[in-house]
C-alpha cells in the first residue's frame, strides 16, 4: 500500500510522505479501527512499582526503560516482583473510567522489555501469578471488562527485546551478545507467550508489536501466519516489523503533518512518560487532549494516550480527571470525530475540520475577533450551519471563494467548539490546498514549511530528537537550501492590508551560522543572518529559534507568495526551516 497524500503527486509533497507504508486495506478489523479514533494505552509493570527510582537515584523520562537506563542486574530486578501485589487494581473501574473518556479500543502491556509477563503464563514463572504475592492475572478481568463495557481490547508484545532472558534481544550488561540465540527466544518464549495471548483472553481487537528484530521478513511472516490462524479478525500493529502489519504506527508523540491514506494511528503520552514515574506531573490538560484528538482526526487517523498506572494499580489523579473531561467534550461532539475522515478544508487559522458525507465539523480552537468565521473553498451548497449537539443555527453568507458564518459572543467550549456545515452536492476535496490564510483577526500565522513551494535542491525531511530519554519529539524542517534557487515560495491568502511581523523558526549548527537569506513579500525584501542554535544529535535536544527578520507591509489583500531564499555566495545550507510566522502589528 502506498501512503499518498491526498490530492497531491508524488513529485509534489516531500518524499517521506509519499513511501510505501504497510497498510493492508482488506483486513475486516480495520472498519472498527479507523472509526473509533480514541485509543487508551496503559504501560503497567514492574516498572511501575518502581516509579522511576533505582537504588535511590531518579531517573527522568520514560519509566519503563529504568532497568535498562540503570544497566540493573536481571537477577536483582526480578526481586522487585516479590513485593510487587497491585491490591489497588480494579479491572471494572479502569474500563468505566475508559468509558466515561469516550475510549473506543484498549491496549495494555503483556510483557514490556523487562520481561515480566502481567499475565497467566505458562511458558515462564517471571510472570504476575507465579512471581508476585497478587496471584492473580489482571487481564483476564481486564478483557471481560472492556467487552462489558464495549471497548475493543488489544495486548501490548515487546517481541524481541527482553532484559530478563539471556537470548532475548537487548541486555547485553548481564548476557553477552556473542552468546544470543534469538531463534531460541522466539521458540520458547516471545511466539508461545502470543499464542497464550491470543488462545486465552476471548477475542482480541489487535496485538500492538513493539521493536521488532532478530527475524528475517520470511520468518516474521511465518510468525504472522501461525498467530493469524488463531485469530483471522485480530489487527497486527506495524511494528511487528519488515512492513508487514495491518496499519501503521508513527514514531512516539509524532504526529503527521499532512492527512495521508491508509489506517493509521498516533501515540502520546499522558505526561512525559509511558510507564509510572512518580515525580513526572507533566500531564496534558483536556484541551490539549481534545486538540490532539481533533488534529489527529483531521488528517484521517486515531490517538491512543497512554496512562501508566502505579504499583498499586491506581491510576494518576490527573488521568482520571482529565481523561473524564476529555469524555465530557465528546458526549457533545464526539459526532465530529468518531466514525470521520480527514477534513476536506485544511487546517486554518481558527481550527481543523473533519469530514463525513455531506457535512464538514469546523473544529473552532480560537475564535476571530470579529466573529466572522472564514472558511475558504467551500464549493458544494452550504444548507445550514450549527453548533454541533444543539439546534442554535448560525447565520452564514456563502460566496463563490468562502463561507463566513457569524459566530455567537460566546462559543460553548473555549477550547473547541464544533460547529456542524451541512451541504448537498459534491464538495472538493481540498486537504492539500497549499495556500495558507493570514489575518489579523488572530494573534499570527504559524505556517510549516512542508506547505510551501520547493525549489531546486531544497528537501523537507523529518528530523526526531529528545530533550531528555524517551522525550521524543519530531519536526518536518526545509534543508539543503545554498543558493538562490533553492527557494521555499509559501502561497498565503492575507485577508487584511497592514503591517506584519516576519518570524522565522528554525534551527542552525555552528558552520551555517552567519550566513546571509532574504524573505520576499509583494515586491519587498528582508535580509537577514543565520544565527547558531545548537547541532543536530537525535539522542539530544535539537535547538530551534524564532528570528525575528522585519515588518513587511502589504497594501492589499489576497493571494501573494512569500519566498524564503538564500543569497549568493552561500557554501553551507542555510538553516533547517520548521515554519514561519506572520504576526500582525497592531
């Protein structure tokens, strides 16, 4: 399956958005899973009882890499399991909690890359019911409780690596590379234990795969094959390895930049970490939820957000309240993203939109300030405007370029309101409209640079980096501009004559540093001098500024390019380009 991006050739849009993927549209589990949109995922181990700490010193970023993180001897981790007897876990609150979030599908950790196995296995002792004082297997009431409550489960498999057994891949400070045996892992653990999981739990959703490796793509196959005879309807998880999975799993807390095709899925974490850490109380508030949500619907995907409970089997205060809040938003507008494709307008300044037939949801993040919403391209007859769940109809005025519906003084939602655009007829597709609306009615324009021209050697790849372990974060920048043809040409539609603040957000190494670019906009220049931010390392933070250039006035509204380009003379790329902002002067 070939991931295209909507309405744009291949030659048109950067390549990584336009490389073969490994979704497979035929599988009958995928109808479920592109229409529930809202995932739960929980990392729940020994991990948690540790909560981030060994041998009295914290440890930051994701949790359940601690024994990794602190090279602990797998000896000395089992011994956690000895004490670890979860007595807080309560499989009915977890789902009626999920419930009340609007959760729609379920996966939880069977066995992470420590190796302890949170269910009833009977390939090993190092698993919940032999090992730890609880004696009981948490997700056979886990799985009877999600399909009481009509959320699809799904298992969790770390495959390959496993810090607990000498074969497994991974721990190399107590077994020695040179003595692994990955075949020999595989045969007596990693694929009998996914038996296990698909012959003992009733029927499963999907098995989310997680760092593939020690196989061939025939013998990954072969795997597949084997588990598919167990459950033809379960989805497998991309990570599974070599492109062979059901649908397609991005990087962690990385989020596409364009809608794209297929069945796909997103995966964030609540706070910073996937499993518990007790001092980590960096949680996303429910707006950032919801807009996470909503932004992932737009381009035709799911969220799934994970929770990690604690030791006890508790989970943070935060999650349950945020996550209920996040369900009350859904109660009213949850027809705007279950059950939706991506948006047939791109994101604008006020929002995103979703899409199903004959109605397009306007998702209203910040209101203009003059409550005039204006919603270009809008080609099919417009036949009512509503805020979504209630009968208060908006008045709109449709022309032949947009629609500017009038908003109320007061929206319902501050963080977002949905409002309901019915039509009749065929609406054109317009999700890759390069053109990016700018208007002072908003504080600025945020535009990426995937959304403009490219020219020459100019390319736009993903770079991935963290500011601290498992802090992943990924940015689509513009690269390789040296010379003046290598320009980035940005089509805007500004709405508003006046004055506007030219901000370029990028990142520099040391060598690019100082060199010279111009920003063009209706005949007026800006130069400017790259200035040094940081080098690139994927393992560490990678530096980006917002470099104010200028003030460029614009005499008249409508459609106008602004170009980003560097000057002769150059030896060195520019800059690595993230976007750019127009912010107007008022």
């Amino acid at each position: 399956m070939v991931y295209l991006c909507h309405g744009l050739s291949a030659q048109d849009m950067p390549d990584m958005w336009t490389k073969s993927g490994n979704n497979n549209n035929t599988h009958p589990g995928l109808k479920w899973f592109t229409e529930a949109k809202f995932g739960l995922f929980i990392h729940w181990g020994l991990y948690s009882k540790l909560g981030g700490r060994w041998n009295d010193s914290s440890y930051y970023g994701s949790g359940e890499w601690l024994m990794n993180r602190a090279k602990a001897p797998a000896d000395k981790y089992a011994q956690v399991a000895e004490t670890f007897n979860p007595q807080g876990f309560d499989a009915d609150q977890w789902a009626q909690t999920a419930k009340e979030a609007g959760i729609k599908y379920m996966v939880i950790t069977a066995k992470h890359h420590e190796g302890f196995s949170m269910f009833d296995s009977k390939v090993t002792d190092f698993d919940i019911v032999d090992a730890s004082p609880y004696g009981k297997d948490p997700m056979k009431a886990l799985a009877t409780a999600c399909r009481n409550k009509d959320i699809q489960f799904g298992f969790y498999y770390s495959q390959f690596l496993d810090w607990h057994e000498p074969n497994g891949g991974g721990n190399t400070w107590d077994f020695k590379l040179k003595d692994k045996d990955y075949q020999q892992y595989y045969r007596s653990k990693s694929i009998p234990q996914l038996k296990e999981l698909l012959t003992n739990y009733g029927p499963l959703g999907l098995i989310w795969f997680d760092m593939p490796g020690g196989l061939t793509p025939e013998q990954t196959r072969q795997m597949i094959d084997s588990l598919r005879l167990l459950q033809p309807n379960c989805l497998f998880s991309s990570r599974v390895g070599h492109g062979l999975g059901d649908y397609r799993d991005f990087g962690d807390s990385e989020m596409p930049p364009v809608p794209i095709s297929g069945a796909w899925e997103c995966i964030y974490t609540h706070n910073d970490s996937w499993g518990y850490i007790q001092h980590d109380l960096n949680f996303k508030s429910p707006a950032e939820i919801i807009h996470l949500l909503s932004t992932a619907a737009s381009k035709g995907g799911n969220l799934m957000l994970n929770v990690g409970p604690d030791g006890d089997g508790k989970w943070p205060a935060y999650s349950v309240e945020y996550l209920k809040a996040t369900g009350k938003w859904l109660q009213q507008y949850g027809e705007s993203i279950y059950g939706t494709t991506y948006g047939l307008i791109p994101a604008q300044p006020w929002g995103v939109t979703t899409s199903k037939p004959g109605k397009l949801f306007l998702h209203v993040w910040e209101a203009p300030a003059n409550r005039q919403l204006r919603v270009p391209g809008v080609n099919a007859r417009v036949k009512s405007v509503k805020i979504l769940g209630s009968n208060k109809t908006l008045a709109f005025t449709q022309g032949a370029d947009e629609t500017t519906i009038q908003l109320p003084v007061t929206l319902p939602d501050t963080r977002n309101t949905v409002l309901v655009m019915e039509y009749s007829g065929a609406q054109t597709d317009l999700s890759q409209l390069r053109t990016q609306t700018v208007s002072n009615q908003y504080p600025q324009a945020d535009i990426p640079s995937i959304w403009a021209v490219y020219n020459g050697a100019a390319k736009n790849k993903l770079f991935t980096y963290s500011h601290y372990f498992g802090d992943w974060k990924h940015d689509n920048c513009a690269y390789d501009m040296k010379n003046p043809e290598d320009a980035l040409v940005f089509p805007l539609d500004i709405q508003e004559a006046g004055d506007y603040k030219i901000i370029l957000d990028y990142a520099c190494d040391q060598s690019a540093a100082s060199q010279q670019g111009v920003v063009t906009l209706t005949g007026q220049q800006l130069p400017f001098l790259t200035l040094f931010t940081g080098a690139y390392d994927s393992h560490k933070p990678f530096m980006f500024i917002q470099h104010a250039i200028g003030i460029l006035h614009v005499d008249k509204p409508g459609k106008h390019n602004l170009t980003v380009k560097p000057v002769s003379g150059n030896t060195k790329e520019l800059f690595r380009l993230r976007k750019i902002i127009l912010q107007p002067v008022k």
